[in-house]
C-alpha cells in the first residue's frame, strides 16, 4: 500500500497592519523532508489552496540546498476543501502565527482532524499548529484534546515574543480550558509529548524531533493495519 502524508499549513499572512505573518519556515521542512525520507508522498494543503506565506522572521539567508524543494511545495498548495480525509495515514500541522487566525475556524480542517480524531489515526503538530485543534469536536460531542497529554507553543513563550497581545488568544491556556493535559519543557527547549495516536511538538525547536515521533506512530499503525 502507498505511503500518504497530509501536511495542513496557513494562509494566513498578516497578525495586523504592522506584523506579517504565515508558515514557521522550519517547522513546515524538516518535517516534510523526514517523511518524504520516510518513504511518504506527502500532499502538502491550506486552508486558501495556492501560494502559502511564509513568517519573514523565519526566513534564513541562506537555505540549506536539501530545501529548496519542500519550498517549492509552498509555492502551489492544495485547497483544503479538494482533500479527501480517507486518503492519508497521517496529518501533520506545521505552526507560524498564522494558524492562530484561519485553522481554528475552517470547516475543511474541523472535518478532517473529527474524522481523524473519530477512526484513531495519527495526528500530528507542532508549536502554533495545534491551533487546529482548539474547535475540533469528535462525534461524540467531546474536544479532540479532551484527557489528551499535549504540549504547544507556551503562554511564556508567546510572552516573550511579545505578540501575545496581538493574538485572538493564547494557544497553551486554549488547549487547557478544552481538557488537555497540557505539559511543557523549559523555553525553545526540543520538547515533544505523545500520547497514543496524538504527536505534538512544542516550539520551532521540536519540529524534527517531533516529526520523527509522529513517522514512528504512522509506522506502527500501518504494520498493525496491513501486516
């Protein structure tokens, strides 16, 4: 059986006038090119479909070369709506402030992450990415991260960025008041929680760990699927 990969990232590019915003650079490749390493075709969507912004505070000056081509993904993403949520082993969500202000609230990404959250298969995100996650509901009524050990972009975290007072809320005390067992390491530290089939990543610096966790659970349920 093919290996699928769904990786969901922003449209969204402004926090206001004065911030622009979109996808954490890294925290969108090196996942990408840990499944793609993995063996996966990953199909990378947004919320909007076409060019998705990148956060110009993430940009490097020089890209490393292995690069170029998961950035040339960003360039031509697939509308979110056009992805069927039975064709993936996986959905993974990349963060950038971005996904404080569109994932929360797309229909397309709710239906998805219920169904993923419904059949128990793998879910991954990392820093702001679960902000995806804070208006998800399963069929039973309850939140996706209802009892769930998760870990996210922290409230002192986004503090000492100082655009906290800038965001439509904070992701850490979100996830908590939606009955996740939120957990953290120190600040920027690579800090990754997984809890079943739910892989979540903490900061920029968690994204490889966390994508190298999140391919070790698909992994384990394909073997327990087509094996």
């Amino acid at each position: 059986m093919s290996k699928k990969m769904l990786m969901i990232v922003t449209s969204a590019d402004k926090i206001n006038s004065d911030n622009k915003t979109g996808i954490w650079v890294s925290e969108f490749v090196e996942p990408y090119l840990a499944f793609v390493e993995a063996g996966y075709d990953v199909t990378v969507a947004s919320p909007k479909g076409g060019k998705a912004p990148l956060d110009p505070n993430s940009a490097e000056d020089e890209q490393l070369k292995e690069w170029e081509e998961p950035l040339k993904r960003l360039e031509e993403t697939t509308q979110l709506q056009q992805v069927s949520k039975e064709a993936y082993d996986g959905v993974f969500l990349p963060g950038g402030h971005g996904t404080m202000f569109d994932f929360p609230d797309d229909p397309s990404l709710k239906s998805i992450l219920s169904h993923f959250a419904d059949h128990d298969l793998p879910i991954g995100a990392v820093c702001h990415g679960p902000a995806g996650f804070v208006n998800v509901t399963k069929s039973d009524g309850t939140s996706l991260v209802e009892g769930k050990r998760v870990t996210a972009f922290t409230n002192e975290e986004e503090e000492s960025t100082e655009l906290d007072k800038h965001m439509p809320f904070l992701l850490e005390t979100s996830l908590r008041e939606k009955g996740a067992q939120f957990e953290m390491g120190s600040m920027w530290s690579d800090f990754v929680i997984v809890d079943g089939n739910l892989v979540t990543g903490q900061n920029p610096q968690s994204s490889l760990t966390a994508a190298k966790a999140f391919v070790d659970v698909v992994e384990t349920r394909r073997k327990a699927v087509y094996e």
